[in-house]
C-alpha cells in the first residue's frame, strides 16, 4: 500500500509529536512518586526539576527557527527525536539530582524542537486538498503518546520507574527513524533579503508593534493556560500515589486523558461557530474544573476518573484552539504569532512547578491544586469579560 504525501507526513508527525510531547514533556509528573522515593529530593528540587522541564522545551522553541532556517524544517524534528532518546536514557540511568536534571532538559526540549516546523514541513510537501487531514493526524499525536505512556506507566505500578523512561528513550528512537524515512529533507526557503528562514518570533514581535497588541488576549490565555496544564501533569500521578486508589489509577488517568483529547479534532469547526476566545475560555474553566476535581477526590475513584475525562477534553482543545486563534487573528503571519504566544507559555510552564514546589510544603497538595483551579478559573472570566468589553467574544476573535 502506498501513502500519499499527507498520510506520509502525517504518520510521521503523529510518531514524533506523540513521544515529544504526549511522553518525554510530561513522563517526569507521571514518574515524581517513584523519583521522589528512590532520589530521595525534597519538594523545592523536585519542582526545579520540573521547571528544568519546560526550560528545555523553551530552549527548543527558540532555537528550532535558527536550524529550520540553516538547513530546512525536518532538521529540527531529527534533533527533537534525538534528544528526546537521549535525555531519556540520561533520567533512567540517573542516580542523583543531577543526571536526572540534564535528563529532562533534553527530553522536555523535544516538544520545542518539533512544534513549529511540521507546519512548514506541511505546507512544503502536502497538496493543499491533503493539509487539513495531515495536521489532524499530527494534532492527535500528542493523545496517542499520552495512551502509551499510560501504558509504560504500569511499569512504574507494578515495579519502577525507571523502565518507564527507556521505553519513551526506545519509543523516541523509532519515531526518529519513522521521521527520517518518511519525510523527505526540505531545504531553507530563500529570505526576501537573500537570508535562508523566518525571523526568530521575538524579531518578529519588535519589527511588527501591531502583532503584539494583536496578540494581548492569546499571550494571556497561553501563559494561564500552560501553567494550569503544567501544575496538572506535575502533580497529577502524586495525587493518586498519596491516595487509596488500586495501583492502576495512574496508567488508567494518562490513558483517560489521552482518549477524551481526541475530540480536539474538533477544535476549527467549534472556534468557527463560536468564536476561538469563547472557546479558549471555556477551555480554562475546563482544566480549572479537573485540577478542583483533582484537589478534592482524595480516596474517589469517580472524582478522579471525572477530573482525567474533562482535563484530557480541555487540554487537548485548548492547545489546539491556540494555533486557530492566533492565524485568525493575524493570518499573514501565522507562524510568528503562534510561536510567540508558545514563548509567553513555555515561560509560565517554567514558572509555575517552581513556585509549586516552594509554596507545597506549607500549603499542601489539596489546596495547591484547588488555588490552581481558582487562577484558571479567573482566567477564564477575565478572557470573557475582555471579549465582551470589545464586543468580540464571539466570531470576531476566531478565524
């Protein structure tokens, strides 16, 4: 059977965009309680670990446009594959603070080394009638990943954690290979002033003052938005762990999460018929929802199969409607705004397990996630009552 451009880009897509971001971003908050029992960290350097996460996925999204830009976009998503094997095989083999840091630097960086340039890689080699479906299947990527990292997360169950990081360091490395043999290799596009590649996001942000105040709402939304999300994953496995809950939970709330995301594929036609910022908000009441749910299920299996089911839905929408919310607002420069809105988000997943990991001594787990929720939820009035000041919160901030 042959594939057509699109199902070859695709495929290629979904494999490593599922290990970057559905595993390698998120596999640290899946594995803290096993890390914390044989490391022995206190809470202060298991939150700068975290941080150390969405640092290095910061330091990919900056650097991604530099490479594309020398040596075409699949450039980036070979180096995304191989950091995520690396830092993979550096955590399960760490035995101090450390290795493990280093570790998910590298892995956490794969999400920003992939992110940006499959959409160039979709516009180079896709036919434009194929483009929708190839960016479907690459969209959902991410909830396929978080389905088999539910099921690496048996390992960490039923024995340790460590398995867990060499199956993502061997899931990483197939998909490096499914990338290469797929995906044919693109060079730079030529700069109108005879420079190879785009601006840089923050170049493009200086050089277009109209961008930035276009962009107010979604940088906003994204920097809630990705702390909301970042304090979720973190802390998620750790609720389960400290609770009743059968040994299973935590494989089945990874699992949860990735199916219920699935119905992001839906995320264009509801922001056309309602307006992306209306959905961006429901969004953020959406994972404030989960994360309460999270705070308050305690021993409740109910709640927290109740949290994993609307936070997979509000995660996985909510990452998408960004990407629509961003084109629509500035659809000659597409790429830049949704990166720069990525850059306001990857700063506040740096922030937000930090200050986590330095007030959850005295404030405890409970109420951490609830204070979490109220943020989001806050967020998402203030977005509605911002629409509403400008009388857009309907089709008028959407594409």
């Amino acid at each position: 059977m042959t594939l057509s451009a699109g199902g070859r880009i695709g495929l290629a897509g979904a494999a490593v965009v599922g290990v970057a971001f559905g595993m390698a971003r998120y596999a640290y908050g899946l594995t803290l309680p096993g890390i914390r029992a044989d490391l022995g960290l206190s809470e202060m350097v298991l939150g700068l670990v975290a941080s150390a996460t969405f640092a290095g996925y910061l330091a990919g999204l900056l650097l991604a446009g530099r490479l594309a830009a020398r040596h075409g976009p699949r450039a980036p998503t070979t180096v995304g594959g191989v950091c995520g094997a690396a830092g993979a095989v550096i955590v399960t083999l760490a035995r101090s603070p450390e290795p493990l840091a280093v570790g998910v630097v590298l892995a956490g960086s794969a999400g920003g080394w992939v992110w940006a340039p499959y959409s160039d890689i979709v516009t180079r080699l896709v036919p434009s009638r194929q483009r929708p479906g190839a960016l479907a299947i690459i969209t959902t990527g991410t909830s396929g990943g978080l389905v088999l990292l539910g099921g690496l997360a048996v390992l960490a169950a039923v024995g340790s954690w460590r398995p867990v990081w060499a199956g993502i360091a061997v899931a990483a490395v197939a998909a490096a290979l499914v990338n290469v043999r797929l995906v044919p290799r693109t060079w730079a596009a030529p700069h109108r002033k005879g420079r190879s590649g785009a601006p840089s996001p923050v170049a493009a942000l200086r050089a277009a003052p109209s961008l930035v105040a276009a962009l107010r709402a979604p940088a906003a939304y994204s920097a809630v938005y990705f702390a909301a999300v970042v304090v979720y994953f973190t802390y998620a496995a750790d609720v389960l762990d400290r609770g009743a809950l059968p040994a299973a939970a935590v494989p089945a709330l990874y699992a949860v999460i990735g199916l219920t995301g699935m119905v992001a594929v839906a995320t264009g036609a509801l922001a056309r018929r309602a307006g992306s910022l209306r959905v961006a908000a429901l969004c953020l009441a959406t994972v404030g929802a989960a994360l309460a749910l999270l705070g308050l299920a305690g021993d409740s299996v109910v709640a927290t199969a109740a949290s994993a089911c609307v936070f997979g839905a509000g995660y996985m929408t909510g990452s998408a409607v960004l990407a629509v919310w961003t084109a629509g607002l500035v659809p000659e420069r597409a790429g830049a705004a949704f990166t720069a809105c990525l850059v306001v988000g990857a700063l506040s997943s740096v922030a937000a397990p930090a200050l986590a990991g330095a007030v959850l001594p005295g404030l405890g787990l409970g109420p951490l996630l609830v204070a979490t929720a109220a943020v989001s939820l806050l967020g998402a009035a203030a977005l509605m009552l911002y629409g509403t000041s400008r009388g857009s919160a309907g089709g008028g901030t959407g594409p």
